[in-house]
C-alpha cells in the first residue's frame, strides 16, 4: 500500500510518519487512488465502505451522466419511435434522481 486516505479531512497521504497521521486512514493502492481521484473529477464523493474507499457520485453527476447519453442519434431515433423505449426510460432514470434531490 502506497497512499493513506483520511475521510475526515478528504486528503491522501505518502511517506508521512505515521504518528502525523489522521486516526482514521485507510490504505489505498496507487490503482484505488487515481480511481477515486477520476471519481472526484466526475462529481464524486469518496465513501468509505467496509474499511474500502469508494467513489459515490452525487445526484447532480449521476444526472449529468444520463444526460449526455441524449445524443442527436439517439434523440432521432427516439423521435421515429424506434428506440426501444431508450428515452422514456432515460427520463424516469432522471424523474427518479430529481425527485431525490428535494
């Protein structure tokens, strides 16, 4: 393990001795870290399950991920109607998150 990660202060941790150190870090691996650092750049909130650091994204990005599958290929074929049902299901996916976020 390379990195330590404190979720109380949301920093990440290398070659610091260890008595400087927050009491609740977590190891993380370089891997596990440019991960959860791609998930903060996408909206994301670092949760720490089970002793593992994870990346939750918030409503609003979850929302912005949906949205920017709405190409205009895909809006066309929604508007000839041979989407297989792809945007009304879009829209109940975001109807759902939004309702969350009141």
């Amino acid at each position: 393990m390379n990195w330590k990660y404190s979720p109380s202060n949301k920093q990440f941790y290398k070659f610091v001795d260890a008595s400087l150190l927050p009491s609740d870090v977590v190891d993380v691996t370089d891997a596990q870290r440019l991960t959860l650092l791609k998930g903060i750049a996408q909206g994301g909130v670092i949760q720490i399950v089970n002793g593992t650091p994870t990346v939750e994204l918030s409503i609003k990005a979850q929302i912005d991920a949906l949205e920017i599958t709405a190409t205009p290929r895909r809006m066309r074929e929604a508007t000839l109607g041979i989407d297989n049902g792809w945007l009304q299901n879009l829209n109940a996916q975001i109807v759902n998150l939004r309702s969350k976020l009141t």
